[in-house]
C-alpha cells in the first residue's frame, strides 16, 4: 500500500458497501459472482482532497440515476490506476484505465466503474468549484483515459505521492497549497492542447478563474499582504490579467478585498465574540490600525463600527 495510514480488509459485500458509500457518495456494489470477494482499503486526506487507496477483487461500482439526482454536491472523482485495470463508463462513453492511466467522472451524473480482478488504484475526491477554471472541458473528459507518466498529470501523481508521504512534516496550509497545485496539475492536463475559440468558452475560463481568487480572498481576509500583487504572484499572473478579471464583478481587486473585510467585520460585530475591542477586529481583518479601519467602514456605512454594532445589538 502506497498511504501510510492503516489499512483494512473486507470480505463481507455489505460492510464494503457501507465504507465505499461513507467515504464517497451512494453507490451500488455487484461482485463478480465467479470469483472470491475480497477488498482492501486505506483513507488519507491531503488539504482539499481526499484520497482512498484500493486493492480490490472484480466487482462492478454504479452509480444510478436516482443516486445522482440526491446529491448534494458537485463532487469529481479522478482514479489512478497503478496495477490491473477498470473500465470507466458515464456520458454514453467508456474508457479502459490501464496501469499509469486515470480518469475522471462526475458524481452528479451516472456512471459506472468496473474492476478487474486484483487491481490497485487511487481514487481522489474534491469538489467542483476547486475545477472551476476547467468547466469547459469537463463534459468531455469525462470516461476517457489520460496518461499519468507524463506531462502535468506525472507531475501531480508524483506531487501527492511526496505529499502523503511527508505530510506529518508539512502545516495545514502547506498541505492545502499542495492539494492545490495538485488539482490544477491534473487540470492543466485535461485542457493541454485544447484551446479555447469563443468568446463565450473563454468568459466561463474567466469566470472561473474570478471565483477561485475570490474563494482565496474569502480565506485569508486577515492577511495584511493580501493586495493585487499578491494574488498575482499566487495565481501566477500577470496584475494586468488580474484587473480584466476583476472587470467581470465591476470592481478593482483593491475594492473588492476592501469591501470583503468590511462585510467580515459587520459580521463579527454582532456574531463574533462579545466585548471584543475594536482594534483587535481591525487586526483580525487585515488593517494596519484601529484608525485606518475606523475610517474605511465609516465612509462605507456611514458610522463608526462601535456605532454600528451598539444600533444592532439594539435593534435599531
């Protein structure tokens, strides 16, 4: 096994079933009924993926059509094939995942995975806004087979095997940056050599780029180097590029932390923890003072944040 956490054994077909459907989402599990049942399994996260690694015997995985329509989140499923092989199927397309391949499915549609006896694989799970930049290539990607020994699909497979193995070593934000770049690895290698020719296509791009600054934004609102250059650097463009995207919600990147920070801190002055001092929620958003924040939420909300917090506490 290829995860340092523990692994365990299945025989029974219900206890199986259980653990696949609690680690993934709902699925039906048909064995092979002209072969043993036997099943092995170990479960370790990375940031945002959760990864499950498989030595399993021949069985059939679906996922029906009434399973689909309960889901409650986008969620895509990328396997890694490392030994034997698993034939993909979902979009009326089916694609066999020899060793060194993988593909990718979408949970919130049908599909089916078949096993071939004694196989091992590593299934990884996230969720859909973390491929937002990708969108336009993912209804075609979906069941076909892509190499993992080359490319940006080599260089993340090797980035999480490294990943799991040192993670008791790395911070949490380490491990999150990490599964990041691992996304976009596996990403990069679905779009390489599909360019985008409308307008319309290249829009949904930026659009999805947008919301994954955002989303970034969102998380470290705190940061007091959170600027244009910053989120340049960490997405690995250009300020001039950020600004176009920025274009798309009508505000400049600036504007946009601003007002973030402050709609954060309206929401901690009533929420958050009781008697807090003004200047410990200026530092906790990123301001440089109490004064510096005192002024930007005045000229936003035209009154001082104690003012602010004193009239909804009161229900003014």
């Amino acid at each position: 096994m290829l995860l340092r956490t523990p692994s365990a054994s299945f025989k029974s077909l219900a206890a199986w079933q259980e653990v696949v459907c609690a680690y993934f989402v709902p699925l039906e599990v048909q064995p092979d009924s002209r072969r043993g049942f036997s099943n092995r399994a170990a479960t370790d996260r990375m940031g945002s993926v959760d990864v499950m690694e498989l030595c399993t015997s021949a069985q059939r995985v679906r996922r029906t059509q009434a399973l689909a329509n309960r889901s409650e989140q986008a969620l895509y499923k990328v396997t890694l094939q490392i030994s034997g092989s698993s034939q993909i199927e979902q979009n009326n397309r089916s694609s066999i995942l020899q060793a060194g391949q993988w593909g990718i499915y979408d949970t919130t549609r049908p599909y089916e995975v078949a096993v071939q006896d004694q196989s091992h694989f590593l299934v990884l799970q996230f969720e859909e806004e973390r491929l937002l930049p990708w969108l336009p290539w993912l209804s075609d990607a979906v069941a076909r087979s892509f190499s993992a020994t080359t490319g940006p699909a080599r260089i993340a497979m090797d980035m999480l095997r490294l990943g799991l193995q040192e993670r008791g070593h790395l911070s949490p934000s380490a491990l999150s940056e990490l599964s990041q770049t691992v996304i976009r690895m596996m990403a990069l290698s679905l779009a390489d050599g599909r360019p985008v020719t409308t307008e319309s296509a290249l829009d949904e791009v930026r659009r999805g780029q947008l919301l994954q600054i955002q989303q970034y934004v969102q998380d470290h609102l705190g940061d007091t180097g959170l600027n244009a250059q910053s989120l340049a650097l960490q997405f690995r463009i250009s300020r001039r590029y950020l600004y176009k995207l920025f274009e798309l919600c009508g505000q400049a990147p600036a504007d946009y932390i601003m007002a973030a920070r402050l709609e954060r801190a309206c929401q901690l002055l009533v929420d958050g923890k009781p008697g807090r001092q003004i200047s410990e929620l200026a530092w906790q958003m990123g301001f440089s003072d109490a004064a510096v924040f005192s002024h930007a939420f005045r000229r936003r909300y035209g009154v001082s944040p104690s003012e602010w917090r004193r009239s909804r506490l009161l229900g003014d």
